[in-house]
C-alpha cells in the first residue's frame, strides 16, 4: 500500500476465520508485522456441514470414475447422476445428525469435535 494511504492503528484485533488462504504463513507473518493480534476463532471444520459430507461423496465418487470426463457439460452431467444416485436414507442421517454436531461443539467450547 502506498505510505499516503497507510492508516495508523494501533492495537489492532483480526479475526480470521480458518479458510485455507486466511491460515497461510504469509497472511500470519502480515498480520504479525503489523502488529495485529489474531484473536482465536473456532477450528475450519467442513465436517460440521452435512453439505460438506455430501459434496466429499459426490467427489469421491466422481474420483472413482475412471474416464476423465472431456468437458464441463460432461462433468456437470457426472456430478448430477452421482448427487442423484445417493441414497434419501444416507442424506436424511446427515442431517439428523446436525443437532448433535452443534452441541458437540458447543460442548466443545468452538474447539475440535470427533466430527
């Protein structure tokens, strides 16, 4: 940043959550020389999402297939017959375990869960 447009803040808090590219050494050693001090946030859990679990099915399924698919309609068409395949009974147990993901983290204090 250009000094003009540099502000002085001192003291200053950061919250990041932990996505991949907010946790890069780069973006910590950043905020260190800037004095920032990063507040704890609760671990990146994609776990804690039922989506997420569909989606890392879905993947590895499509992982699975041992035609690389040749275009982007092709793979959309892929990842739609998988998605569709996937058994109501298995979504519906993800999702019921929601509120016992919540409460595990919870007890957890934000901290890391067996999910």
């Amino acid at each position: 940043m250009p000094p003009r447009e540099k502000a002085v803040i001192t003291n200053a808090n950061c919250k990041l959550d932990n996505e991949r590219q907010h946790v890069a050494k780069t973006v910590r050693d950043f905020c260190s020389t800037q004095y920032m001090q990063l507040l704890p946030w609760p671990a990146y859990s994609p776990d804690m999402s039922p989506f997420d679990h569909v989606w890392g099915l879905v993947g590895w399924r499509l992982a699975r297939d041992p035609r690389p698919a040749t275009s982007k309609g092709e793979l959309l068409l892929r990842v739609q017959a998988i998605w569709n395949s996937l058994p109501q009974a298995d979504m519906q147990n993800l999702f019921n375990s929601w509120p016992r993901r919540i409460a595990a983290v919870i007890a957890a204090l934000g901290g890391c869960t067996k999910y």
